[in-house]
C-alpha cells in the first residue's frame, strides 16, 4: 500500500568484481536484512522494468532491489546503507513526494554525503 508520505529507494548494487550468481547472493542477503528492520515493503525488481543494459537472473533484475519506508524509518534506513553499505559501489534512487533524486556512491566517504543529500530532498530543503 502505497502511501504519499512513504520514500521509495531503489538500489543498485554494482560490484564487478563479483559475478552474477555472487551479486545474486549478495542482493538477497542485503534484502532479508532491510526486511528485518521497519519498512513497508521490500523487494528484488522484476525484469518488466528492466533499464536498457542491465542484467537480469531468474526473472530479477540483477543487484537491484527496492524498499518502500515511512518518512519516520528514513532515515534509520540510510543510517544501515550506510553502515552495511560503506564500502561497496551503488546506485540509489529515492523517489518522495512525486520527486525523483538519483545519486551514486563508490566509497564511505561519498555515501554518507549521498545519506545526508537523500535525506535533505526528502525532508523538502
């Protein structure tokens, strides 16, 4: 269930170095985790919405899953990205009050400025 004031993240975890069935593995582990912690919904993103070049395995789009959290567990969200997240390339994309924000982050240092940039487009400054 939808709702306006949810934030939708979609992310996208790309490591060359691991091959598909390592990434595989690697995006389910980090999806059990987000769906121990508060949010809405959280899942793998089916190939219907497969962006042009993007792999796919058993239906999903590979290294990409997508969460859906109240504004209230935002931030505790970005706060385990960042933590289980530090040092891995990824892509996020927070979509909150019919706006999209697209960010990458390829270290520690660059995905905390990305938390904190994510976290001013959602709070609307």
């Amino acid at each position: 269930m939808s709702s306006e004031s949810n934030v939708k993240l979609t992310i996208a975890l790309t490591n060359p170095d691991l091959d598909a069935e390592e990434q595989e593995r690697e995006t389910r582990n980090l999806l059990r985790e987000i769906r121990e912690l508060d949010v809405e919904s959280a899942e793998l993103v089916a190939v219907t919405e497969i962006p042009e070049g993007a792999m796919s395995i058993g239906g999903f789009l590979l290294g990409v899953l997508q969460a859906e959290v109240s504004l209230a567990n935002f931030k505790k969200l970005l706060g385990f990205l960042g933590d289980r997240l530090g040092s891995k390339s990824i892509e996020l994309e927070v979509e909150a009050n019919g706006k999209k924000l697209k960010v990458k982050a390829s270290s520690r240092e660059e995905l905390i400025a990305v938390i904190e940039q994510a976290q001013k487009f959602v709070a609307g400054n």
